[in-house]
C-alpha cells in the first residue's frame, strides 16, 4: 500500500503542543495506539485542574512520521517517548537524533565519546546488594564522565499489553505491581481513571484511607533514598537507623492491610477495607516514627562529610528541568514543581488541601479538618521547591515531603468516625469510554491511559514517573567523576522496573 504523507497531521500536533508549553503548561508523555490499519499518536499535557490529551492519526499504511522530538518546534521530552513507541508499533520517529532500541535487546549501543585513553565500563545489569537490574554504559577516560548510556530493558516485561481483555477489577491487580515500589500510587492512578469512566463517586471515608496509604508509601520510598546516600558515603549508622525507620513503616502498613506495600487495598470505588488497625493506633505508633525520623535526618543533615559529597553532585538546571517537565523531588530540586496533589487533587487530597474542592463529592468537604485557606501545621500548602538542583537539594525535598506526608496521614486519620458508620467502597462497574487518571506517586505523577469496551479493557497505557525523568540521570554527570555515580543514582530515587514498563 502507498504510504500516504502524515505530515499534516503530526505538524499540527507539534504546532498544538508547542503552543501549550510555550504559555508554561507541561508535556506529560506520548504514547500510540494501533487499531486495525492505522496508529494514533496521543501527547498528554498538563491544563488547570486537568491533564488534556491531543492526538494525530496516521494515514492507513504510515510506517513513519516526522520526529516530534528534533524537527522544529522541537518537543525535546519526547526523546524516549518516541524510541519506546518505536519498539512497540514499528512506526519510525524519522530524524530522531538516536533511535536505537530502549526496551528491547538491541545491538551494542555506540559511543558518544572518543579518543586516546578513553574507553567504557559496563556497570550492571547484575550488581552486588539489592538492586534492579540495569545496565549502565560509562564512557571515561579514568575518573571523569563525559557520557553515560543506560540499557533498561532488563527489567521489560511488557506490562501495558498485559492489561488488554482485563476486567477492570482484575486490571488494579496488574496496575500495583508494574512498580513495587509504587504500588499505591499505581493503583490509584488506574482507578482513577476506571472512576472517571464509570461516573461513580467513592466514599469520603475510603478517599482519606488512600491518602494514608500513598504517604506511607511516600515516606517508606523517601527513606529508603536516606539508606541508599547514606550507604554510599560509607555512614554505618545512619545506613542501619534510616533502614530500620523504612522497616518500621513497611510493618506497620502490612499490620494495616496485610502487605508491606499496600496492595490489595485500592479498588474501583474506593477500598477493599479499612484499616486493621484503629486510627487512634495507627497514629500513635507514627509519633514517635515522626520523632525519631526528623531526629535523624536533622542529624544526617548536619554531617558535614555526608554534606561535602552530595552537594553540587549530579546538578539538574532549573532551565532543563522545567524544559523538560521534570517530575516530583527531581524537578522541585530544581525549582520546578507540579506536584498533582495540589494542581490535580484527588481523592482525600481534595479534602485536606486549603480551599480545595472534593473532585470526588464535586462540593466543597463538609468535615474538612480546617477552615478553607487556614492550614495546620503539617498540611501541604506548597510543595517544597529548591532551587539547588543537585543530590542535596533532591534530599532535603524528600525530608520535607516526610515531614508534610506525616502531617498528612494525621488530618486523613484525625477525628474518623466509628467503624461501624464507614463505607469502603461502592459498586463501579464502567461502561464504555476512554479516559486518563492520574495519582502523585513518591517519584513524580503517574498517569493511566484506560479504555475499556464491553467490560474489558482495549488498551491502557500507563507512564511511571521512573520513566519520565530517568533520561535526565545521563545528563546530570557533567564534572562529576565515577565516585559520585552511587549518590546521583540513589538521590534521583527511580525504579528501573517502573522505567520498562
């Protein structure tokens, strides 16, 4: 068949979001989908209150289409994007500036870098300790880092394809392992947008239960950063304190539900059930957590051997992060934030944050733990935002993101009513329809892409924040030699498993 030009189309959606990242909205993420003969290209960017999808369709037979992330306007983030839709559907990005495969087994990657005495070190996949496996490719000359290439697809295990013919119960049971280290977050981002197409509005009771879960899991991912620097600059007893805070954390969400990483507790509609244990226990045994966490970080915080390794290591320019709409700690770190609890709020969110507006009762909280624009102490008013851009900076994001999850998990739990008034969920059953939810994992935004026809889903694409922002690891290494390689890699906090989905 004729391959017919598809240049109009795809002109007019790089002409479309150009135009939105240009009035200071943010590319969220590109994905295609293949039905029968043709292929649409879906760019998700960022809107007040919302994410908005645009879209171009193929010509029957393309089998390319001109690179969004080189020709101009140039949508630069669409960098991976592009070489990831190219492993899946064959379409070529045409002059994209390196197209070689990202979550396939593909031939030696090239080097970037040449001339005497230089040469690369391949690190990975296997590795000592506990660890994902991945590889990264270091071109050096002996100590410093010109170029560093990263080979993900260890960890691929095609999870978007393994939705499609899921019922949307069944879905949330993928959705919450396609990154274990975000599992909550996942799950949530999936229902969301299974909510959304159902039209049903879950319980107030179980949209705070999720928040308490999410910042558990915030806080269990955010120490276990604090473990892995900490390790890395050879500080014993800080390595085992921080590894017992995050072990601490890990039973006691399994003494709530049954899983150290909360799964099986966010479903279509609301919760599975509610806590184990009471919110009256709950919190007393985060007390003195808080206590002893805050303690040690200030402590960590103050060492100024641990101080003199991170700072100015791995620096991310506020300019490339907000270029690229870097996601969670490593974009706040750089003074670039669009944290979706407070843009794009959600379930309980909607509740606690000042002034907010319940997304899921669609009304102002008739029980929200304070007055509209009167936050206690411990609330998220603002996202902590640091204009630093460097390992230390992405750390003390974390350590302020602990102190506002434990804030948070306080007004969630405060004042719940007895066990016998709660509801955990209502009936959700979706009709047919498209649409996308989002959640704010402790790595940035996770975003679901559903659609579902005849009470199965046709297509979902999820988009980990690991995925986003990990192309951004091989730029940060300008100045930086091979012993900062375990400080950069632990403070960007990423999961290569989330990365290859």
């Amino acid at each position: 068949m004729t391959i017919t030009s598809t240049e109009p189309a795809v002109a007019a959606l790089r002409e479309a979001l150009a135009g939105r990242t240009g009035r200071g909205e943010r590319f969220a993420g590109l994905s295609a989908f293949r039905s029968g003969g043709t292929v649409t290209l879906s760019a998700y960017v960022t809107a007040p209150g919302r994410i908005d999808t645009l879209e171009a369709t193929l010509p029957p037979g393309a089998r390319g289409y001109p690179s969004l992330t080189l020709a101009p306007p140039a949508i630069g983030a669409a960098f991976w994007y592009e070489r990831l839709i190219h492993d899946e559907t064959g379409i070529v990005p045409e002059g994209h500036p390196r197209l070689a495969p990202l979550v396939k087994p593909g031939d030696p990657l090239p080097r970037h870098v040449t001339g005497y005495g230089l040469f690369t070190i391949p690190h990975g996949p296997v590795r000592s300790g506990v660890t994902e496996s991945m590889e990264y490719l270091v071109e050096t000359p002996g100590e410093a880092i010109p170029h560093l290439n990263m080979r993900i697809f260890y960890k691929h295990r095609g999870v978007a394809g393994r939705f499609t013919g899921m019922t949307a119960g069944d879905g949330v049971l993928l959705a919450e392992r396609a990154e274990g280290i975000a599992s909550v977050a996942h799950a949530l981002a999936y229902c969301h947008a299974v909510e959304a197409i159902a039209g049903c509005e879950i319980p107030r009771e179980a949209a705070l239960v999720r928040v308490a879960y999410a910042e558990l899991e915030r806080i269990a991912n955010h120490l276990d950063v604090a473990v892995r620097l900490a390790d890395a600059a050879g500080l014993a007893v800080a390595t085992a304190r921080f590894a017992l805070h995050k072990e601490r954390v890990l039973r006691l969400v399994s003494a709530m539900c049954g899983s150290r990483f909360g799964r099986g507790v966010v479903v279509p509609g609301g919760v599975s059930a509610f806590p184990r244990k009471r919110p009256a226990e709950i919190l007393a045994g985060l007390a003195s957590l808080e206590q002893q966490v805050t303690a040690d970080m200030h402590a960590l915080l103050g060492t100024s051997s641990f101080l003199d390794r991170l700072r100015g290591t791995g620096p991310l320019t506020p300019a490339r992060a907000r270029e690229h709409g870097a996601l969670g700690p490593i974009g706040k770190a750089s003074g670039f934030a669009d944290d979706a609890r407070l843009t794009r709020p959600y379930d309980g969110y909607a509740v606690l944050l000042p002034g907010g507006l319940s997304s899921a009762w669609g009304a102002p909280a008739p029980h929200s733990p304070w007055p509209p624009g009167d936050p206690p102490h411990g609330g998220l008013a603002q996202p902590p935002i640091l204009p630093g851009g460097d390992a230390l900076a992405r750390l003390r994001v974390r350590a302020e993101e602990v102190t506002q999850a434990f804030g948070l998990i306080r007004l969630a739990l405060s004042d719940f009513p007895e066990r016998t008034q709660l509801t955990p969920n209502v009936p959700c059953e979706p009709g047919d329809g498209r649409t996308l939810g989002w959640a704010e994992a402790p790595q940035g935004e996770v975003l679901y892409d559903v659609t579902i026809a005849g009470g199965r889903i046709t297509s979902c694409q999820p988009r980990s924040a690991s995925f986003h922002n990990l192309v951004l690891m091989h730029e940060v290494f300008a100045g930086d030699i091979l012993t900062d390689f375990p400080f950069i890699e632990a403070s960007f906090g990423l999961s290569a498993a989330g990365a290859a989905l």
